[in-house]
C-alpha cells in the first residue's frame, strides 16, 4: 500500500500511523460526551471545520494526489456524515446535525486543497 498510495516518505509507517490516530480521535471526541463548556452559539462548526481541515490537510502531505487523495477525501466525507448519523442514533447527549456534516465536508474539501499550493509536499521538504 505505502509505495502505490503514500508518498516517498522516510518513515511512511510512522506517519501514516500518527494520521490514523488523529482520525480516530475525530471518532472517539465526537462520539463521548461533550465537555460542559460555555461556548458561543454556532463555534462548534469552526471546531468541525478545523478537525476535518487538519485531516484532509495532513492527507495531503502523506497521499499521492490523484486516485490516493480522492478516495480519502470521500471517505473523511462519508466518515463526517457517519459520525452525524452515529451521533443522533447511538448517544444520548449529542444529536445529529446536517450543518455539523457541511463543516466538515468544507474543511475537507479546503484541507484537501492545499494539494494546490506549494505546501503540499511541506512534510517531505522537512525530511519527514
């Protein structure tokens, strides 16, 4: 997998790993309970946006672009959208939320568009 899909990195495992850990955070912290903060109304879609940027920012840097960075762009998108569903469904202190969903299909699809910029390949300049 690593030589067809990820980029030429010095320790592909590594990252590929550290990257699977943070999207399963994503999972677990919008699953559990949430903290009891007083936040403005509306600023968890910034925390969506954000968590969902980093990924697909971060997929950026570990993925070929192409058929690599389409894939995992639809599936961060369907794991958001999932999420939402599993959110309404199977807990009793979150609910389901389409507007939830948009936030983080937009900050995948601007993480995913830093493929474009000169950043896209940051982590292979920095020896990673």
């Amino acid at each position: 997998m690593s030589g067809r899909w990820l980029k030429p990195l010095r320790h592909p495992r590594f990252w590929l790993g550290v990257w699977l850990a943070a999207v399963l955070t994503v999972i677990v912290v919008c699953l559990i309970p949430p903290p009891p903060l007083a936040l403005p109304q509306g600023s968890d879609k910034v925390e969506h946006f954000l968590a969902y940027f980093l990924l697909g920012g971060s997929a950026v840097q570990l993925f070929q672009r192409g058929r690599a960075l389409l894939w995992i762009a639809v599936g961060l998108v369907l794991m958001g959208v999932g999420i939402e569903f599993a959110q309404g469904a199977l807990t009793e202190t979150r609910m389901a939320d389409p507007a939830d969903a948009l936030a983080n299909t937009v900050g995948v699809v601007v993480g995913l568009a830093t493929a474009l910029t000169p950043w896209r390949d940051l982590l292979l300049r920095l020896r990673g």
